[in-house]
C-alpha cells in the first residue's frame, strides 16, 4: 500500500507452499520484506517487489511482532525456556536463515495477577486467562541499533541492553502513581467481560464476571503501558491517558536517554499493534469515529515538543524539553 492508501501489489498468498502463509507478521529491511507465520513455524523472505526468496523452520505459536535491527538481524519471538528471571525470548536470524543467537530479556521479578475462567467438560474443556488491567508488567521494545529496551511499568526506569544479559544504560524521570478511579476499574471489568463474550468460545457472562474480580486491579495506573523506538533511536513512552479515550499521551527521550518531552496526540491509538516506522513518518492504527480500525500516517513537519500534534506531523528532527505539565 502506497502513502495515498492505495493498493500497489499483493504479496504471497494463504496456504502453506514457499511463499505461502497461514498467519503473518511482517518487517521490511531495505527491498527485503520479512514474514513471520508462527502458525506454520516459519520465516520466509520476499522482495519489495514480491518476488519470493527463501523461508526456513522458525518459532510456533507466539503471536507478537517481529523486527529487523540496522544490521540486518531478525527478531523473532518465541516462548523459549521459561522461568522465573526471563520474561520473554527472541531467536535472532539473519536474513539468509542462519541462526545468530536468542537473547532473553529479564523479569521483574514480580508476577503479577491474572484471571482464569474455565468451562466445558469431558473433552470439550476449556481455559482462557487473561491479565488484571494496570497491573505492571515489563514492556519491551527492540532497539533498531541491536538489543533491546525495557523496563518494569511499576516503576519509570528503562533499560537499554545489547543482548538481554548486559545494561548500556538506564534512565527514566520522575513519576509517581495517579490514583486509579473506580470507575474506570468498573469499566475495565465491563470490557473483560465483552471481550471473553465476544471470543469463539463464546463464555457465559454471569461466569465471567465471578472470575474477574474488580479487587484484584491495583489502586493506582502503571507508569507506561508501551515502548517504541524510531529509526533515529528516540523512545516513545506511551502513558495512562487518565480514561480519555479521545488522546494518546507520549513522553519522548533521545537515543542517549536524555528526556525531550510530553507529545500528545488528538486521537485514540492502538496499543497493538506497534508503530511502524519509516525514514521521516510513522505509520499508526488508530479508531475513527465509528470504533474501526484505521492507519494514519504522521510525517515530517515537526512541531515542538510539548504540542498538540496534528496527522502527519510527528517527526522528533531538533526539539525542545518542554515540561510535563504542557500536557493539560
């Protein structure tokens, strides 16, 4: 799809041959476009132009997305080998399909809550689960440079680290926890519930609703609820937007964790999927005023930090360090 919106060429098809797909996640390196299908197991790589290249054995079953680092490495994730100081894995191939390495960013240390419902019987049983709202939790964002950044939304201090193992940097501001109101505590349960309705397994409200336990959701909002990094290695902070559904709130650090500002954005987004960055736009799903789903490209006349931000106008090229409180 061009900049217009308009459909240029399809690439692949659904199956499960070379150059096929069942379910895909996508990242574009130069004219290399990489497709992730975690239900067939495997990463293929096409041209720009479609040209089917090659697809190797991969990892099942993880549903997230993939990344292509400066140097070419892929990030594929995948559930690894769990336990209690790894929060999540990545297998990193290049883009011939040769294995490079799989690095591991750590947990917290802190598991925090999550909501179960169970129902069916015989062979038929069912589970589903599902994380309390606000509960903090480690966001994760590859770094386009190689590595990762990532931080414990308890708290406002993010990581900067090559491989998963060593820190290059920590930095962060000051924060401290907005209180949560009830009732957006009463909505987050109100969606729970709709969502489990609205899944192919179709669950019975009243079940629902003794599972979710309003108690169980933290009193305050975490300090983050995402991470990104454009290709010049600023990082987007996405912020509770204290229930107003008609915002996205930003806080922005260069690549050397130096804090730029707030950035709020005139629109709802999509927490999922991630930004998609390009040489001088962004490419971000938002809602219209129907409740669908629409991409919205921001470009290059940069506005300053600290602004309202209008549709193509998001680019970070010099800025200021506006004060949080420029966001009312």
């Amino acid at each position: 799809i061009g900049p217009d919106g308009k459909l240029i060429r399809t690439i692949g098809r659904e199956g499960e041959g070379p150059g096929e797909f069942r379910s895909t996640f996508i990242a574009v390196h130069g004219a290399n476009l990489v497709v992730h299908d975690p239900q067939l197991s495997r990463t293929s790589v096409f041209d720009t132009s479609g040209t089917y290249l090659r697809s190797w054995a991969s990892s099942c079953c993880y549903w997230s997305d993939i990344t292509v680092d400066r140097a070419g490495l892929i990030y594929i994730p995948t559930s690894g080998q769990r336990n209690d100081k790894i929060r999540a894995h990545y297998i990193r191939f290049r883009l011939d399909g040769t294995t490079v390495d799989t690095i591991g960013i750590p947990d917290h240390g802190e598991e925090g809550k999550s909501w179960s419902v169970s129902g069916g019987s015989g062979g038929n049983k069912m589970m589903m689960m599902t994380a309390v709202p606000f509960t903090p939790a480690v966001r994760i964002a590859i770094n386009p440079a190689g590595g990762a950044i990532y931080g414990w939304s308890g708290d406002y201090r993010l990581v900067v680290s090559p491989d998963g193992k060593d820190t290059a940097r920590v930095f962060g501001r000051d924060w401290t926890a907005p209180p949560l109101a009830e009732s957006r505590k009463d909505a987050a349960v109100d969606a729970a519930v709709t969502n489990f309705m609205h899944s192919p397994a179709s669950w019975d409200e009243n079940a629902l609703r003794k599972a979710f336990h309003k108690s169980d959701i933290p009193n305050t909002v975490p300090a983050f609820e995402s991470l990104d990094v454009d290709r010049d290695g600023n990082i987007w902070v996405r912020r509770d937007n204290g229930g107003d559904s008609t915002v996205t709130l930003l806080d922005v650090f260069d690549s050397t964790g130096a804090y730029l500002g707030p950035v709020r954005l005139g629109a709802k987004t999509e927490q999922y999927p991630g930004w998609a960055w390009g040489r001088d736009e962004v490419a971000i799903v938002e809602q219209s005023e129907d409740g669908l789903p629409i991409v919205v490209i921001y470009g290059s006349g940069m506005p300053p930090v600290g602004k309202d931000v209008a549709a193509r106008n998001l680019s970070l090229r010099g800025g200021g360090g506006a004060a949080d409180e420029a966001i009312p």
